[in-house]
C-alpha cells in the first residue's frame, strides 16, 4: 500500500515562490490573518492528520465499503472517529465566515487542504466534501432565517449536506427533473420524487444531514426554466437549531460501485418531505450554476490528488524493484539487477506523473487566487470585480475538470503499469487508485459536458474568443520576458510563444466554421479542452521552471538546488515529450465533421 507524504515543498514552493500568495493575501479584505506562518502551520496540521489518520483508513476503507440495512447506512471503519477529528479540529469551517462559526479565512486555504485529503483518502474526503456546495448554496441564496438555523452546525461539521440534482432518467439534462414540491400553507413545500446517485445522501458520521434538492413547483414551465431549489433536512429542524422530528425523506439503497466505496452513494426518495424554497422560484437551476465553479474546481482537485498518490507509490517502487540492466550499461554494479528507475521507459512513466501532478496543483492554486478574489470581490460588494472573477474563474473551471481528471485518471493508470503484475493486485493500492480516479470525469459533469461548456458556453458564445486572448496574453508576458534566454528556458519560452498564437487561431477557425456547420461545437469540443489544457499546463510547468531558474541562480530560494533543477527538468520532460500532443488534439479538432456524423444508426453494428 503507498504510503502518503504531503508534498509540502512543492506547496509552499508555489505559494510562496511562484505565486506570491503571501502579497496576494495582503490585498484580500479577509486574507489579514493568513500570515505566512498561519499558512505554514495550516498546512503542516493538515498534512499530518492526512497522512496520520486518513491515509492508513483507504485502503481499508476500500475492501470493507459501506453497509446498508433498513434505510441506514455504515461507514467504513475509522471513519467516525477521523470524522469526529476533522469536526473538532475545525476544518470544516476553515473558509467559512466567522458569523456561522468558521475562521473566515480565503477559500484558496481549504482547497490546499482538499488536495491533502483527497490523495490521502478521496472518498472520506467525499463527506465533508459535499457540505461545501450546500453551504456555499445557502450562503449566497439562502434567506436569513435559513442561514442562521442551518449554517452554524454545517459550518462546524456536526451536520453534513448534499446535492440532490439527478433522477433516474436524467444527470446530465436537469430539464427533465421530475421531483414535485407542492406549496403548504405555512409557506413549506413537500418534495415527493426520487433521487440516484446521492453522495453523502446517507451515513453514520452526523447527526442531521441537510439535503440541496432540484425540483418543480406545481405550476413550472417545462424544462430548465421550471426548476426550484429546495432544503430539506433529514431531521427537521426546531427554532433553536437542533435536530428533531424525522422528516420523510429516506434512503432505498446505495450503489455497489467500481471505486470511492467508503463514500454513501445513496438512492434518497423524498415522500411529501418537508423543505423551504431557496432562492426565487423556478430560478434553481440559475442559482446552482454560480456555485457549480467552486465546486468542479473541488473535482479537478480529485485528478490532482490522485496523480499525486500514485506517483508518490511508483516512484517508492521503482527505486525499490529491480528488473535487468539499463540499456547504457549496469548502474548497480553491487546488485544482481537495476532498479526500474534507470529504465527510460520507466523514466518517461514516473516523470508524466509528475509533471501531471506539479503541473495540475499550479493550475489549481492559480485559480483558488481567482476564487479568493471573486469573494473578495463580495465582501467589498464590488459586482464589476465579481462579474471580472466570475467570468475567469468560469473559464478556468471547464479546462481544470475536464483535462486535470483526464490527466488524473492516466497518472493513475501508469501508477500500476510501473509496479507491471502487482499494480492489479488489490493488496498494493495502486488499482485502488485508478478505480477512484475513474469517477471523476463523470460526476459534477463528464469530461464531454465540460468540454461544450468551455467551447460552446465560454469560449465562442460568452466572450467570442476574449477569454482565450486575456489568458494568452498572461502567456506571452512569460515568453517575451524570456524569448531569448538560452538553455530549456528559452526553448519553452518560444514554445509558450508558438502556442499562445496557435490557441488564439484554433479559435478563430472553429469560431468561423461553427457558423456554417452545427455539428462543429460538439465534434471539436473534447479535443479543444484537451488542446487547452496541455497549452495551460505547459505555461504553469514553464512558470515555475523560470521562477526555479531565478532562484537558483540568485541563490535567495527557500529550496535546494537540487529542487529548483528538478523543477527545470521536469518542464523540460513535459514540453518534449507530453506537450507535443496538443498537436493532434487540435488537428483532430479542426477536422470536418463530415466522417463522424455521416453513418446512420442502424449502420453502428452488424449482428
Ligand atoms: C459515484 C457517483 C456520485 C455522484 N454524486 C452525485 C451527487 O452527489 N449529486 C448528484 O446530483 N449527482 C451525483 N452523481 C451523478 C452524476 O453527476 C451524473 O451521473 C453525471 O452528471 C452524468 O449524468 P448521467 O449519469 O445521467 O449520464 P447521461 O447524462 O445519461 O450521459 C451519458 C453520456 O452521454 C453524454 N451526453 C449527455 N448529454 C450530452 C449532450 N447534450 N451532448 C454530448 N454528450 C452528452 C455524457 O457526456 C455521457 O458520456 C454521482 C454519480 C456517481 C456515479
């Protein structure tokens, strides 16, 4: 089983050295108190409860799963006691205002320890995980009264929530959401319909559990236009703001799955339960999709991790086995064999992951700066500043879920092909790893859906390109500044410059066909999100090598120099060997249609 070490050298790296988070907090109205010391400290109690607790039930956790019996549900073993920990150290409420309970610091800090916990143990992480889209739902839309008689236990983490958007027939078209609420007198709703694939839905580690639920008034417009959003808490709650009365919403089963299977996922049937209206009728679906940012960022974080975990156990592994001798002769002459390390083709496996891993955390860290800014921008009720923010991070998010899972998923993949035969053995965690990565480019949208959304949404009808060009021009800024350095910096410098160009045309061209075909968005989509999400890393890997290169030569870094080169090489290993498929992800993108769409249904399969 790997065992889990946080990578708090490569954290503090970014924080500190590449983006400057420490002149970035000084400018927030709520980053006063995220002192590079509070942040140190954050990181390093978190990093050890990770690895401590967490890290030591996931594999455990995996072989026993959760247990249903009569409409309740088990965790896994160790789970309510590291559940317990979590809540009495506070962490649930790390970013959440201090007038609930919380510590009021910058989102940017909880999504550092996302990362944290989610390499040591995504489907605990799943749990507390969820309360952050419930929350952050209520704290936006919800009404006074809401707040105050759901937020302060949902803060501290003794209660957990959920989102309850898919039915059976539908995930992905929330238009087709069947769940009624019917209007009481007394200004509640009953909700009756069932929902699939709750996580979170059911457990054992909180006293109450506080479900977001879409669905339609009696008299709603069909389609999107007509769906609500509602809470509903699995024990109604009294004025005091305690649990009471069981409410009638009850879980029928949960979902024996591939991976995540300390996680509930719970099949909820709400019988006439009592909920309260969020927000404006029929505007639910609207209301969700300005969370929806924060908390697709929260699954590319998931890709992250798991890149993470896995390299973490191949790179023990391949220092540890021993396999023939390298092709340019014996390095371990005392050993009967090499290490797998010394292979090339080793090399090129362990050195994807981590560029996947480093790449992909700067591409997180980058956009939680976007975050903290877009709530910044609330606190100071600045809406132009929010609306800037918004439409940044709206862009980020798309490329962050759709490409970091994918990327995520293949790390995971290549985790077990280093250990060869023993990666498919359960016993070794690597499998573990590739079956809970599986999950993430499927839920909070599949890779497919991030892609329209980028492409169609973002890209061509929400800014006709500009959001392209704003971030290429963070690009080209990289790339002049080092245009004429020699050695591996100036060689990803031209290759950033190239690429900025080639992004802004491979726009352009499909903005121009997209006119004239309309099958073009959706061909072309995935492989522009994959296109994108190569270039993007590709500039955050060059970033850090530059920002590695400064210091080492000024001799003023916090890091070894052994660190800073490691950083160089790796960028170097990504622009020769993993960038070059952008190249083929945006041909393929600019390809006519024709030979996709041409074939009839019926000319699919031949019995
Ligand atoms: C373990 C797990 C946990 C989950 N947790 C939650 C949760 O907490 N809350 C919740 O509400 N849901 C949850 N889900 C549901 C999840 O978000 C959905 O399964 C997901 O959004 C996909 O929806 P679907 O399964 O209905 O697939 P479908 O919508 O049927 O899609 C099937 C395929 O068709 C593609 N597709 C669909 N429509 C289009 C289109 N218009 N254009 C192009 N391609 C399209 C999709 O990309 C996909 O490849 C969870 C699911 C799982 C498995």
């Amino acid at each position: 089983m790997p065992t889990y070490k946080a990578p708090l050298r490569d954290m503090r790296f970014l924080i500190n050295e590449v983006l400057d988070y420490p002149a970035h907090y000084a400018g927030l109205s709520n980053g006063g108190e995220a002192t590079p010391d509070m942040v140190n400290a954050i990181l390093e109690g978190a990093a050890t409860w990770c690895e401590e607790v967490l890290a030591p039930i996931n594999l455990s956790g995996d072989q026993e799963g959760c247990h249903f019996n009569a409409g309740e549900v088990t965790t896994p073993t160790g789970f309510k006691e590291a559940y317990r920990q979590f809540v009495d150290g506070g962490w649930q409420g790390l970013s959440f205002p201090t007038e609930y309970g919380g510590q009021g610091l910058p989102t940017s800090l909880s999504l550092f320890r996302t990362e944290m916990m989610g390499a040591a143990n995504w489907s605990f992480n799943m749990y507390p995980g969820l309360s952050l889209g419930c929350i952050n739902t209520l704290l936006r839309y919800g009404t006074e009264a809401q707040k105050s008689l759901y937020l302060p236990s949902l803060v501290s983490g003794e209660w957990t929530g959920t989102m309850c958007l898919t039915e059976p027939q539908c995930g992905t078209d929330l238009a087709q959401v069947k769940t009624r609420a019917v209007p009481q007198p007394d200004g509640s709703y009953k909700l009756t319909g069932t929902k699939m694939f709750i996580s979170a839905g059911e457990h054992d580690l909180a006293g109450n559990i506080v479900h977001i639920v879409l669905a339609r008034l009696p008299d709603a417009p069909a389609g999107t236009r007509g769906i609500s959003l509602f809470v509903v808490p699995k024990f109604r709650v009294a004025k005091d703001g305690s649990a009471g009365q069981r409410n009638t919403v009850s879980c029928g089963s949960i979902e024996h799955k591939m991976g995540i299977r300390g996680s509930a996922t719970a099949v909820l049937n709400f019988d006439e339960a009592t909920g309260h209206l969020i927000f404006e009728p029929n505007k639910g679906l609207e209301a969700m999709f300005t969370y929806m940012n924060t908390a697709r960022i929260g699954i590319a974080i998931q890709g992250v991790a798991h890149a993470e975990a896995s390299f973490q156990g191949a790179l023990a592994y391949a220092k540890d086995r021993r396999s023939m001798r390298a092709l340019s002769g014996k390095k371990e002459p005392e050993a009967n064999a090499d290490a797998l390390i010394w292979h090339a083709d080793v090399r090129r496996m362990l050195l994807t992951q981590k560029a996947i891993a480093e790449g992909g955390r700067a591409m997180i860290y980058a956009a939680a700066q976007t975050a903290d800014l877009m709530f910044n921008a609330t606190l100071e009720n600045d809406q132009a500043s929010y609306d800037h923010y918004d439409n940044q991070l709206g862009f980020y998010t798309p490329i962050l879920k759709g490409f970091l899972t994918e990327m995520g998923l293949e790390a995971a993949n290549i985790g077990m092909q280093v250990f060869g035969g023993h990666g498919y053995i359960h016993e070794h965690g690597m499998e573990q790893i590739a079956r809970d990565a599986r999950i993430s480019t499927l839920y909070e949208g599949t890779t497919g859906i991030q892609a329209l959304d980028l492409l169609g949404r973002k890209v061509l009808i929400g800014t006709k390109g500009k959001c392209v060009r704003e971030f290429t021009r963070i690009m080209l800024r990289l790339a002049r500044a080092n245009l004429f350095a020699r050695g591996p910096i100036g060689t990803m410098a031209r290759s950033i410059m190239k690429r900025a160009m080639e992004w802004n045309m491979l726009t352009l061209r499909i903005m121009l066909r997209a006119g004239k075909d309309r099958d073009l968005v959706g061909s072309a989509s995935v492989d522009y999100l994959m296109y994108s999400g190569y270039v993007m890393m590709g500039y955050f890997l060059a970033l850090q090598a530059e920002k590695a290169q400064t210091l080492m030569l000024s001799g003023k870094g916090a890091e070894s120099v052994d660190f800073y080169r490691a950083k160089i090489q790796t960028a170097a290993f990504y622009f020769d060997r993993v960038l070059p498929r952008a190249d083929a992800h945006r041909k393929s993108a600019l390809a006519p249609t024709h030979s996709l769409m041409q074939m009839d249904n019926g000319s699919f399969a031949f019995a």
